[in-house]
C-alpha cells in the first residue's frame, strides 16, 4: 500500500473574464453572423447565429480558464509550473512599473501570462540553474495576497551606473 502526499493550495485564482468581455464577444459574433445572413433566406440565415455565437462564448470561455495556484511544493500558472525552491525574490507591480515591465525592461526570454482586464501583476525572479528563465511576471487580481502567499522577499534594489 502506498501513501500519496497531498499538497494544500494556499492560494489560488482564476481570471474570468468581466461580463462585459461575454456581451462584446457575443455582439461581435451576432454583427458578423448578420452580415453573413444579408439577402439570404433559408438556411444561410439562421446557421450563421447557431454557429458564430457559441464559438465566440467559447473562445471567451477558453480565455477564462487561466489560473494561478500556489501550494506547498510549486507555484502553478495557466499550464506552466515551478517547484518553490527555484523561487528567490517577488515584487507586485501597479501603474507605470507594470507598464514599464511589460515594455521597455521586458527580458526576451522571461516568462509572461498576462490578460488585459487583470489589473494588478507580479513578478518573480527565479534561481533554476537548468532554466534560463529569469524570472516570471504574470496578472494578478490580489497580487499583495499572493506575494504573502509566496513569502518571498523583495528583491534587492538595481544598482545605479
């Protein structure tokens, strides 16, 4: 008989997408279904709104199904997960760091899962020396309770030339 180890999630997120976000997919697929059904009688004019406005709720549905979870052993985001020792610093960022770390101080090869409705986001340096990652910035919509959650400290600040 074997044991499992089970791990507790100690935090933990999804980011739906606002109502908003539904009605405008759903408005632009039934704009693009009538446009397809313009001067048609029969079947092209109801088989464009049975087809066009599931697949745009599903596509939003789809778009919704990110989460972040951190637990015990590793911190999970969208399909992407690290083990917590490789973790070595975290910092949320707000406004124009966000905007900043998204942009101009953007690292080509860090890893970034970002949705626009998501305001707040975090970044996390990492310490896997099989990874060339440096670190992971991602959404968060609490990110000071996931930063409590990771229980990192802040990283060192940048030395000026």
């Amino acid at each position: 008989m074997s044991t499992a180890t089970t791990t507790t999630d100690t935090y933990r997120e999804r980011w739906i997408v606002p109502w908003w976000g539904w009605v405008a997919a759903a408005a632009v697929a039934a704009l693009l279904a009538a446009e397809i059904h313009l001067g048609h009688d029969g079947l092209r004019s109801w088989l464009p709104y049975v087809v066009l406005i599931p697949l745009a709720l599903l596509a939003v549905a789809a778009v919704s199904r990110i989460t972040v979870v951190v637990t015990d052993d590793e911190v999970h985001v969208d399909d992407a997960h690290i083990p917590r020792r490789f973790l070595l610093a975290a910092e949320a960022l707000d406004g124009e760091e966000r905007r900043d770390a998204l942009g101009p101080e953007l690292d080509p090869v860090a890893f970034v899962v970002h949705r626009p409705w998501v305001r707040g986001m975090v970044r996390v340096y990492l310490d896997d020396p099989d990874d060339p990652t440096p670190y992971w910035v991602f959404s968060s919509r609490r990110p000071q309770e996931l930063l409590a959650a990771l229980d990192l400290p802040l990283p060192a600040p940048a030395e000026s030339d």
